[in-house]
C-alpha cells in the first residue's frame, strides 16, 4: 500500500482574485475555498463570500494543531 500523503507545516493563507487556497510549506497547494464578491453572483453560483471563504481557510488552517490532541484523546498513535 503507499504511503499517505502530509502535507508539511507551516500551512498558508493566499488569496486569489476568485478564492482563498491553502499552501503548504513546500508549495503544494492543498485546498481551494471558491468565493464572489457580488452577492447576485454568489447566489447564482452558490459561491461564498470573501470573509466566509477566509473563515474556512483559517479553520482548516488549524488542522496540524488539532491533530495531535485528537489522536491522544482518541487513545490512536500517532504516524
């Protein structure tokens, strides 16, 4: 079976022009949060805002930070 896949730490923030993405510390680019600042194109192609977009990225941004305390919680080794 291969190996999985990490993502090293420090994750970031960049906002583009249509979305936030989140990088890891080598460049690869890991998640995209889709947004529109014109709240009739948001709904019309059930976008999220910029703020809303920067929220998630934020929120996913902690991930690293949750893991360890999760695994330990879950009694689980950790990789």
């Amino acid at each position: 079976m291969a190996e999985p896949r990490h993502f090293p730490t420090p994750w970031r923030i960049v906002e583009l022009e249509e979305c936030v993405k989140m990088v890891d510390a080598a460049g690869m680019s890991m998640a995209y949060f889709y947004l529109a600042d014109d709240p009739e194109r948001r709904t019309t192609m059930q976008r999220m805002s910029r703020e809303e977009a920067r929220k998630f990225a934020q929120a996913f941004a902690m991930l690293p930070d949750l893991r360890e305390p999760l695994q330990e919680a879950m009694g689980l080794r950790l990789a």
